[in-house]
C-alpha cells in the first residue's frame, strides 16, 4: 500500500504538516518495501486548486491512503472519488518517522 504524509521538509526526521494542498513537501510511503521517497509540493503556490491538482498527482502514483491535518473540499470530493483513505491527524508535533511507525505496529 502506498500512503502520503504531508510533511513540512525532506527527511524522515521532518515534522508533519497539518496542511495538504500547501503542504511543503510530500513522503510517500510504500508498506510493501518499507521505503520512504520526498518530493516537494509544485502546487504550493497555486492561486486556487492546489489539493485537487495534488490529488492528481497521487492518483497517477497509484496512492491508497493520505494522511494530512486537513482536506479541502475539492480535494476531499475527489479523494472520495477516487477510494483513495483519508487520515487526519491533528498532532504537527510528530516527525515523519514517528507517523510512519506508529501504523506499521
């Protein structure tokens, strides 16, 4: 399964970003490999639409879950479209690594 966790930089040692359309950077997790990749949010910038033009992207990745502070609703509309999970976590204290071993247990 491959999920994305909003992050606010690259690393696993980055804190998580509640924000997902203007979330810095992005950490895709691949459970299958146990291999985590960054890349940074093109669409941070956007003057409208960044979730949704971010949900694309994921979509093309072939993305099974998200897990963000919060979701749009343009990008929540086509999250649910797409059976794509969405995980809201409310805690920007916690580091990539931290998000990720606490669902791998």
């Amino acid at each position: 399964m491959k999920t994305i966790i909003t992050s606010s930089g690259k690393g696993e040692d980055q804190l998580f970003d509640l924000r997902f359309g203007r979330a810095a950077w992005f950490c895709l997790y691949d459970d299958t490999t146990d291999l985590m990749d960054f890349f940074e949010n093109k669409h941070i910038d956007a003057p409208s639409g960044a979730g949704a033009k971010v949900v694309e992207e994921l979509i093309e990745m072939g993305v099974n879950k998200v897990i963000s502070g919060d979701f749009g609703p343009k990008a929540k509309d086509l999250l649910e479209k797409f059976n794509i999970q969405m995980v809201i976590l409310k805690d920007d204290h916690k580091s990539i690594k931290e998000i990720v071993e606490n669902f791998k247990s």
